[in-house]
C-alpha cells in the first residue's frame, strides 16, 4: 500500500471520529500546538536550515528564501495565529437559520464539516500549520502536500503538531503530511475520490493550473496575484508612495504583493521621479512604459506585454501611465488574476467606482494590498486565498471550511 493510499484511508477513519470531538477539547489541542511550537522552536529552525541550504543550492531565488525561511520571531507568529484561530467562535453545529413550514415541518441549515480537506502547496512552511490549524478548528481531517523544498520543515511541524494533537485527544490520522513530494504522487491525490472531499492548491501559476486541469475531486481555486495599485489623479501622493512602496518592498514573493504600477497621467510629472527613485534604492527592477520615461531621465528597463500578466514574486514592478481611471479599470480587469487591486485616491466617485467595477476578491481604497491575509482579517489564519465565485472568496477563514445539512424536525408529517 503506497503512503498516500495509506494515509487517506486513515484520514477518512478519522473524519467520522473528529466530527464528535467536542469545541473545547479542539481548542486544547490548538493550545498544546501553539505551545509546542514556541517550546520546540530549535528542532524548527534546524530543519529550516537544512531545507535553506539546499534550495539555495538550487538557485532558489532570493525573494522564494523569503518565503522558505523560519525564524524565532516567524514561529512565534506562527503559534499566535494557532491561538487566534482557537480564540474563534466554533463554526460547526451552529444553526445559520429556521423557519417552520405551513404543514408545521421546521427546517433549519446547519454548519457541517467538510470532512477530508487536502491542500497541495509550495515552499511556504507556515501553510502547514495555518491549514492543519483551521481544518481542526473546524473538524475538518488535513492532509498537506507542500514542496520539496520546504519537506524537512513540514515534516518536523507536522510531527510536532501531531504529538501535541493526539496528546490531549484528537483521533490518529486528523493531521496528515504527504512525505513523497513527487509529482506522481500530487497527480494522485488530486483524484481520491472517496477520501478527499475538497482539495485546495497554493502555489503560483503552474501548480494551480495543474490542479484545476487534472483534479477529479472538488477544488477550490485559489489564483496567483498579479496585483495592481492605481494612484489616481486625485491622490495623496505621499500615501501614494508609501502604499506602493509597502505593496512591492515588503516582502514581495507572496501573493498580495503589488507586481503591476498604474499611474494617473495627471500626476505623472509629479509621481514617477519620485516613486521611481525610492523603488530603485531599495532593489527593485523597473519595467516601464515609454511614457514613462519623459520623467525619468535614469535608466529602466522597457515593459513588452508579458510584463502585465506576470506575477514576478521578486523585486520586479511593471509601471504604466494610463489616461485616467476608465483605462487603470480596464487594464486591471484584463490581467490580473482576480486576487487584490488597490486605488489611491481622494475622490469619493472614484473609490466607489473602482470598488464596484473592478473584478476581484478584495479590492482596496488607500491601503495596501499586502492586508489581503487571513490574519489580518481576523480570521486567524487562512487555508487559502480563492479567486473564484462559487462557494468562498478572499481569505478563506472557518466558515469558508464548512457545508451545510438541512436539519427537518417535524411531528408526524407525511406527504400528500
């Protein structure tokens, strides 16, 4: 029996005894986790450094280490969003509403595990404890699939979160880690029909499209972030600076990360020497139009066309000069990905506009895009960010992690 046929059929034992295990022993648990990351921290970065090492030996980019890499100060993060997540109302059993029928039938919705949720992911540690986190809180059985560059790490927080899981009472076989990072074993899983219920891809472009192609289980689509922010004409150009400057710089090898500059012509004269300069002191590769360049006397590099649809996860920012907010509106909606789009702007019309038209999971008015996040949310964590429509979009939280039954309570009714 392979590893994964193995550890999905323990899965799926286990999703019959979860869906019992009372709110209170779930938040023991989430505690013990929380607790045994912080006490365990060394065991965490010593396999860090191992899963470092070898993907800087594989010329792993700069901004993908940022994304690998633990630190104290990351896991002790990590182990806050645990604890948020266990301070979060328990969304299962809750009755979302009844109403009582003409014939006396009451019929409510009632919120529901989904059962075996599987993610397959890629270099980013903290998902493995942000997604085994949420699908507990939520009775949910995890099994995770991350990348072979992040496997020592996944394993030992897995081990660690199992040890603390199961010691308080949650069923063997609730948290599961695919060890086998091969992409035989991905394909795989994405047809358990019969163990997985739902299965959630993070990742960039080529593995969600992979996932959305080869699964015959239900997936939630969770899209790359080819993210935008508009300095409209009416801007603060201050604030205007330091939301660029936040979106990109930051850290910008995650999804919400700015990738793609629009600027109001109006305000071009003013803004593009300025943002220009302070994006190239701090690394970051410039890929402008040639209208660009009547403000900017310095070298950047020219932007072709792929440039709009790329999501770089690096120091790299595409900027365009458009004449207004109608072309930054259609220039977004035919390239970005859905994910999150930003407008500066003092114009109330404006803000309204941008936020109703464009299309898009979470849309800004003078913020950064890096807050679309489950935590910043106060969702605690997340499991993922979707970019479709059907069932859940934006930061997906607990509720985003549950179905509903309808619950019948009647007196003796039968149908006529």
């Amino acid at each position: 029996m392979t590893e994964l046929i193995m550890k999905c059929s323990k899965a799926r034992e286990a999703a019959q005894k979860l869906i019992g295990v009372p709110s209170w022993m779930k938040d023991k648990a989430l505690e013990a986790i929380a607790d045994a990351l912080v006490e365990r921290t060394d065991e965490i970065i010593a396999a860090n450094k191992v899963d470092l090492e070898n993907a800087e030996a594989n010329g792993v980019r700069k901004a993908m280490l940022d994304r690998l890499s633990l630190d104290p100060e990351r896991i002790k993060g990590i182990a806050e969003g645990v604890r948020q997540v266990r301070d979060l109302n328990d969304p299962i059993g809750e009755v979302i509403n009844m109403w009582t029928r003409p014939n006396g039938l009451q019929i409510g919705k009632k919120r529901v595990p989904m059962g075996v949720i599987a993610i397959i992911y890629e270099a980013r540690p903290n998902v493995t404890v942000d997604a085994a986190a949420l699908c507990l809180k939520t009775s949910n059985v995890s099994i995770l699939r991350g990348g072979k560059e992040a496997i020592r790490s996944n394993t030992t927080l897995m081990k660690i979160m199992q040890d603390a899981a199961y010691s308080v009472g949650i069923p063997e076989g609730s948290l599961n880690i695919i060890e086998d990072t091969s992409r035989e074993t991905a394909t795989q899983l994405m047809k358990m029909n019969g163990y997985v219920d739902m299965l959630i891809p993070r990742g960039g472009k080529g593995l969600i499209k992979s996932v959305v192609e080869n699964a015959t289980v239900p997936v939630v689509e969770t899209a790359a972030g080819n993210c935008h922010v508009y300095v409209d004409g009416d801007a603060d150009l201050d604030m205007a600076l330091d939301i660029v400057m936040n979106a990109k710089v930051q850290r910008p090898s995650v999804c919400n990360a700015a990738e793609t500059l629009l600027i109001d012509k109006a305000v071009a004269d003013k803004f593009v020497p300025v943002v220009f300069k302070a994006l190239q002191e701090k690394g970051v590769e410039i890929r402008a139009c040639e209208e660009c360049k009547k403000y900017y006397d310095k070298d950047v590099a020219d932007a072709a066309e792929e440039d709009w649809e790329t999501e770089y996860n690096d120091y790299i920012l595409a900027v365009k000069i458009v004449d207004g907010l109608d072309e930054a509106i259609k220039h977004i909606n035919k390239y970005n990905t859905k994910h999150s789009e930003a407008i500066v702007t003092e114009n109330y019309t404006k803000s309204q506009r941008f936020l109703n038209e464009i299309d898009a999971a979470a849309v800004y008015v003078n913020a950064s895009t890096r807050f679309t996040d489950g935590f910043e949310f106060g969702f605690g964590a997340e499991i993922g960010i979707s970019t479709q429509k059907m069932h859940a979009r934006g930061p997906m939280g607990l509720e985003a992690l549950t179905s509903i039954k309808y619950i019948i309570l009647g007196n003796g009714q039968i149908r006529g």
